[in-house]
C-alpha cells in the first residue's frame, strides 16, 4: 500500500496509487503545494493543451481560450508506474499526463473550458477498478447551454483509471446568472461538498453506485443544498451570487466564501450553515486555514467602498468581532477588475522549520506580491480602513513586496522558496532565516493558474496553451 503524503488525509488503496495532491491546494486546509521546489526554471518538458472556444454572455459572444487558467492547478498522483498529472484545460478536455514524459494518457471532453481543479477520492467502497479512484471536476455551463437551460451537466465524476464518465450533475437555474463550476469540493467521510455558481452548496453522495437516472442522463444523489447568499444580495449583486470557492475545514466546521459577499461556516455536526461572516465584495479566493485556527480571506474591488486586500479573520467568535486584522492593497483597473486580491493566500504553516515565522503572502490586480507575518501586528502602523472604508483594522506586519505585474494566481511559499506566478510571467524567489527576499528566476510565461511541486520540478500551465514542467534540465 502507498500511503498520501497529503497532511491531513493519509488514504491507501489496493491499486497502490498515492495522492499526493488531491485537490486545490491540498485539503482540507487548502495550505498545501506539494514537496521540493526546483533552484530554477528552466523548461524539462512542455505539453500542449490545446485551445478552446467559450461564450462569455450573450453581449460578449464567443471566445477562443488557449492553454489554461484559474484555479486551474494539476493534480498530482503517483502510481506503481510513475507520476501523473490530472489538469482541466480551455480545449474543453480533462487529460492524464504522464509527469515525467509529458504524454498524455487519455482525455474527457466537457461541454465548455475547464477552468477549475478537480478532486480526486478513494473510492472506500468500489465496485471495481473503474470507481475505485475518481475525479469530480467542474467546467462551465456548455457552449450549447445557457442559462435557461433545462439540463447543464457542469459537474461531473469522471473514472481515474479510464477517464470514463462516471455521473454527471444537472446544476440547477437560480437567482444567480452563472451554472458554471469552478470550485473544488471536498470529502468527509464519504459526502461530497461543493460550492457551485448558482451560488448553492451542494451536498453531494459520491457513490456511483448511488447514482440513478433522472431527467435522461445519470445523476448522483442530492442529500441536500444550501443557498450562499440572501435576496437582499439578489438586489446589491445583480445575479453575482457566483461561488468560485473551494471548501475548507477547521474543526468541525466547513467555510466557503461567496460572491455574494459572505464568507459562511457549515457544521458538520448540524448539517447547517450556521456562521456568516459579511463582507459586501465579490469573494473568489478560497479560505485558508491558519495553524492558529484562523481563516484568510481574499477581498476584491468590488460592491465596496473602501479597498479590497486580505482579512483574518477568527471564525471561532462571533462574526462582528471577528477579524484579527486587514492588509489592504491598492486599487488597479485591470481587465474587469478594479483592485484587490481575486486568487487565494498562501501560507508557509505546513512548510515552516520552528524557527521561522508564520508568513502569508498573496498578489493583488495592484501588481505587487506581499509577503507579512500573519500572526504578528504591526504595532507602528496605525489602523487601517476595511472594505466597508469605515471601520478601522489592526495591519500585519510586512516582510516583502515585490512588482511582478497583475495576478490572480495562488503563491506557493515553502521553508526557504517562493513561487509567484502572474501574467508577466513565472517568479522564483529565495529567502533566508531574517527574511531577506532574493528574485532567483523569471521565465516570461503569463499564468492565470497555480502550480504544484514535487521532487525539485514546478508543474503549471499557461495561457499560452501549454502545461510546462520546470526545473533543473539534465544536460
């Protein structure tokens, strides 16, 4: 048996394959990027994706997509055979790669780009080979689909071993204008949960064996679904009730940030949304758990008056005392943005030896990457103004920022490396034990999607249309 090196979820199976990344940013704490970050980024291998159309709104019309994009990050598997990759791309097609090759080993079409990344489960009941490992992977609603549509199949269980479908779900119309998925769900004991864009969370029995057939195509069962948002949000929003989110757990609750400007607990002993934590922006980044058992929240320009940046908040005491502090970035028009943080915090928790520091850094439409101390206040700063631009907040402590252009990517840090990855390209850094920041490599490579590491090579796809595997090249 092959054991996870995934903290928090130790799995094994009789086909000895190891997850070693099953889910955006690891889960459930979503802190986690993988083993061994590369000294350089030089090209190994690249593969290309391909290119996708999509329709963007009926104003908007169809695009043509290339490579991949947000969240967009590669599952990381490894079986008796080698390391493999599972990585949604803009051709419409969820592929198997072979990680040490490039190869692809089979691929699944979508009816529509797949921008986020799926989850990967060990199946602790199979009724055989073809559902003992699967993939549950969202893409967007259809090119043939819109959102009046009786059935868009937008979320899907898809079979590792073969890339067969397994089940597939009709998400359903709601106040929001989207049916898309892009979040990645998770799993406790054996329930799928999910945040889709009709701003639902859905709980979900994975089981294909559980699936029946319902409205002509085979549908898994719906034990129950939760709206994320408020009818006063339908009126502020105009339909952006969107959830991008993925799920996280602290305890024995689940938290999920909502477009709608939420960010909500679910109790896992209720089986209800229980907290609610009220912001006003559109949310798009995950929460992350802290080993301090507190949650970082991205805030982007949007629906508020003041700025957008990150928030800690303690989700543990009531919502209007919640937040520990607030590091605001500036205000930037770029693409249909306006400023703040779209992509997800990274933490060094998991990486960090005792000596060091607990750090958090994140990359804003400003441009800039911020790396702080996000247990430590700064105490020479003076409050600042929260998104609401009225109530005053304690600032963290900043270690080092940096230019590298507009990004809504996740920044992977580790005990000693930084990986910032943005649309001016891909940035390595160093840092050292008094947090002194050296830029190592910049390959000019624009990236909308978070990467993944294992043994000294940086897996991450492009939107140039490649998935590229950097590191050291053997001459």
């Amino acid at each position: 048996y092959f054991f996870s090196l995934q903290p928090d979820t130790v799995k094994t199976t009789p086909l000895r394959i190891e997850l070693i990344q099953p889910s955006f940013l690891g889960m459930p704490r979503r802190n986690f990027y993988g083993f061994d970050p590369p000294d350089t980024l030089e090209i190994i291998w690249k593969v290309y994706l391909g290119k996708g159309t999509t329709n963007l709104s009926s104003k908007q019309g169809e695009r043509t997509w290339y490579g991949c994009g947000w969240t967009g990050q590669p599952l990381l598997i490894r079986e008796d055979s080698g390391l493999f990759l599972i990585q949604g791309a803009y051709d419409h097609n969820l592929k198997k790669i072979n990680a040490e090759t490039g190869e692809i080993v089979w691929e699944y079409s979508f009816d529509d780009v797949i921008k986020g990344t799926g989850t990967l489960w060990i199946n602790p009941d199979p009724q055989g080979d073809e559902d003992s490992v699967i993939i549950f992977q969202g893409s967007r609603l259809g090119n043939e689909n819109h959102l009046y549509s009786h059935i868009v199949p937008s979320f899907r269980a898809i079979s590792y071993s073969s890339g067969e479908e397994l089940w597939r779900m009709n998400v359903k119309q709601t106040e929001s204008y989207s049916r898309d998925v892009d979040g990645s769900g998770i799993i406790v004991d054996d329930t799928l949960y999910i945040g889709l864009e009709n701003g639902l969370l859905a709980v979900i029995n994975p089981h294909p064996s559980a699936a029946y057939l319902a409205q002509g195509i085979l549908q898994p069962e719906i034990i129950a679904e939760f709206k994320l948002y408020s009818l006063e949000d339908v009126y502020k929003h105009a339909g952006n009730l969107v959830t991008e989110s993925s799920i996280s757990r602290l305890g024995n609750h689940l938290y999920i940030a909502s477009g709608s400007g939420h960010v909500y607990g679910y109790s896992l002993t209720d089986d209800t949304l229980d907290w609610d934590f009220y912001i006003g922006s559109d949310i798009d980044g995950s929460p992350v758990v802290t080993e301090d058992s507190c949650l970082l929240i991205s805030v982007e320009k949007q629906y508020i008056n003041g700025p957008g940046g990150i928030l800690k908040i303690n989700p543990q005491v009531d919502p209007e005392s919640c937040v520990v502090w607030f590091f605001p970035v500036g205000d930037y028009q770029y693409a249909d943005w306006q400023g703040g943080v779209i992509g997800t915090c990274g933490i060094n928790d998991y990486y960090r030896s005792n000596s060091q520091p607990y750090l958090a850094c994140f990359m804003g439409i400003d441009g800039y990457i911020y790396v702080v101390k996000h247990q430590i206040i700064d105490s020479l700063s003076p409050p600042q103004l929260g998104p609401d631009n009225r109530t005053l907040y304690p600032l963290p402590e900043l270690v080092y920022k940096y230019k590298i252009g507009p990004s809504i990517s996740t920044p992977l840090i580790f005990e000693h490396k930084l990986i910032a990855a943005g649309y001016q390209g891909i940035y390595l850094f160093s840092y050292d034990h008094d947090l002194v920041f050296s830029l190592i490599h910049h390959l000019p490579i624009p990236c909308e999607a978070t990467g993944v590491v294992f043994n000294n090579r940086l897996f991450i796809g492009s939107r140039d249309g490649y998935l590229y595997c950097l590191g050291k090249r053997v001459r």
